[in-house]
C-alpha cells in the first residue's frame, strides 16, 4: 500500500476487530508502506497473514465488494493450511456452476477469520474512495456494499481481525468508519507525505524534457508552489 504523490489517499483508519493491538506497529509515525513491510515481515515469520486490496476505478473487478471478497480469501488461501481447507471445501460442497454471492463468499472470510489458532490477519484496503458510490439500480451502491461489510466485520469483533483502511475523507466513508476505528491519522498532515510529494514535484520538474531550459530558480519556484498547493495529495 503505496501511498505516493497524486495517490489522494490522505486519511488512514485502523479498526481493530478484537480488542488486541497492532502488534509492535507505531502508527502514528509509520508511513503505510512501512506498514505494509512491518506486517510482511510479520507473515514471513508465521505470525501473520496479509491480504491486500486496492480499489481501482480503471478497472471494474476491482471496484466492487465481489472484487474484494474473492481476492482476499485467494490470498489467505495460501497463507494457512487451515485457510485452504476452509476455502477448499466451501467450494467441493457447491453443486451448481453459478457464481457464488457475496454473502456466500463471506461465510468462509467469516469462518477462517474465527479459526483459533491461527495467526491474525490484517486485511488492508487501500483508495476506498475509488469504489463507486452510485448505482443505476434501486440496490447499494458499490461504496455502500463495501462500508456495510468494513461495518459488519468490525462489529462481528473477530479474534483474528485486524483492519487497515485509507481513503479520501469522503463524507459517507466518515460516516461509518470513524465510530469503529481506534486510530484515525490524516496522513496529508504528515511531515513524511509532505516529503515525498516534494521529491516527486522536483523529480518531474528536474527530469521533464520540456523543461530543460528553465533556469534553476524557476524550477525551484514551480516546485515549491506545487508542494505547498498539493494538499497531501
């Protein structure tokens, strides 16, 4: 999860479903790629498992609830014996060839997320703006469906759940996660955003072919007013 200049991600919400911390995670000084290794690293070493999940509205299998449902138990699946018996015979036990709903799809979430023994899992899912927030039917929206289910899983409190979301500050996606997180960070206000989006005005300024001709104190001058107008993002 990749938070760079332009990405627009500048809100980070943690949901903890169970009453356990994020393990030795700093969050308040963390960037969320730094989040993204610690936890790898945790997964390397047996102690957790990660699934990731980024909404992209240039592509419509990941814009949706069904999108993230399948990719995250295809993720965990190979992540856990226990996970892939879960995920195995939820599919073995299927007798017809349509595709499974999303309720069906979240019964196995649901059940290898309660498994004891198993390692906590830290779902991350990053850009939940990008979800679609109109439907051309009388049901929910894309965004609707997905904030029921963040909403659905942090009040179900499992044991193994550990949720990691960021987003615009979009009213309706306020709305619902702020009630359920133990820590909410505005990531635009951090000094590490602020400086990675600094690099990467200069690097664009400095390396454009256009702009070789500008003089050193021009280029410095677009530099910092774009940085200082960019807003986080």
């Amino acid at each position: 999860m990749l938070l760079v200049a332009g990405a627009g991600k500048s809100v980070l919400w943690c949901v903890m479903s169970s009453s356990s911390t994020f393990s030795s995670l700093e969050l308040t000084v963390l960037t969320s790629s730094a989040i993204i290794e610690e936890i790898e690293v945790m997964r390397k070493s047996g102690l957790a498992s990660l699934a990731f999940y980024y909404h992209d509205f240039r592509e419509d299998q990941k814009k949706g609830l069904r999108g993230l449902l399948s990719s995250v138990l295809f993720q965990l699946c190979a992540q856990s014996d226990c996970y892939y018996d879960i995920i195995s015979r939820f599919y073995s036990t299927r007798h017809d060839s349509r595709e499974p709903s999303n309720d069906e799809l979240l019964r196995p979430l649901k059940e290898l997320l309660e498994s004891p023994g198993q390692a906590p899992v830290y779902l991350i899912i990053d850009g939940l703006d990008e979800c679609p927030n109109t439907s051309k039917s009388p049901m929910r929206s894309p965004r609707e469906e997905m904030l029921k289910l963040l909403e659905q899983l942090a009040e179900s409190r499992l044991a193994n759940l550990r949720l990691c979301v960021t987003s615009q500050p979009e009213t309706d996606i306020k709305t619902v996660l702020e009630p359920l997180t133990f820590r909410s960070i505005s990531i635009h206000d951090e000094r590490g955003q602020k400086d990675d989006i600094e690099n990467y005005i200069r690097s664009v300024v400095n390396t454009d072919p256009m702009n070789r001709t500008w003089k050193q104190e021009d280029k410095e001058l677009v530099t910092n007013i774009l940085t200082e107008h960019a807003n986080g993002m």
